[in-house]
C-alpha cells in the first residue's frame, strides 16, 4: 500500500467521483482509507449531555484503496505510484507519470544496498 496519512488523493469510482481530498485514516488489514469530505454518512445521534441537541451528524466512511488515486506533488496529477530502492537500500515511492520522487517508505536495508 502506498498511500499515507496526510497525502492527497482523488476518487475515481462511486458518488464522489472526481473528488479529492486528504487522507485521515488508513487502515491497511481492511484495504480501506478515510479521505476528508468524501463518502459522508448520516450518524443519528441520541440527546445526552455531551451532545444535548442530538440530531444527525454527517462524518466520514472508509473508502477502498481500489477507488482512490494518489496525487502527485509535482504534477498535481492523478497517478499510479511505484517503488525503487536507493543507493544506501532505502524504500522510496515516486510518480509513474512524471517520475518525480513521492517520499520514503522504509528505512535503508544492507540486503537492498548497491554493492560498490
């Protein structure tokens, strides 16, 4: 899974098609994601003291990581991201439309290293 808390992504399937938005919540046992502003739902909600008004509260749902696409910092486009490794063995994840560098994902490994 590629996409992190706090990167932009866009929706290409379901009501909120063309959408883009934040990622929240990523849960990676699911294959789910929450993304600020997309997939809203009712909660109805009983009068209490915390929440004295009661009445309906629209919040988020999890959305498949199947419908969402990461968007590119560099060419704030929808894209596929890949992976390729560094020098020194580290993970690094980058845009398969402009081939810009997306970010780390693991830390330097000795197995993944050049040998020089």
């Amino acid at each position: 899974m590629h996409i992190k808390i706090n990167d932009t992504v866009q929706v290409i399937t379901g009501d909120d098609q063309g959408a883009r938005g934040k990622v929240l919540s990523v849960n990676r046992a699911a294959g789910k994601l929450t993304v600020e502003g997309v997939n809203r739902a009712y909660k109805h909600v009983r009068r209490s003291q915390k929440n004295p008004q009661g009445g309906r509260l629209s919040k988020e749902m999890p959305v498949p990581l199947s419908n969402v696409l990461y968007v590119c910092k560099a060419c704030n486009k929808a894209t596929r991201t890949g992976v390729r490794y560094d020098d020194d063995g580290s993970k690094h994840r980058y845009c398969k439309r402009c081939g810009a560098d997306n970010g780390q994902i693991a830390p330097a490994k000795a197995r993944y290293a050049k040998k020089s």
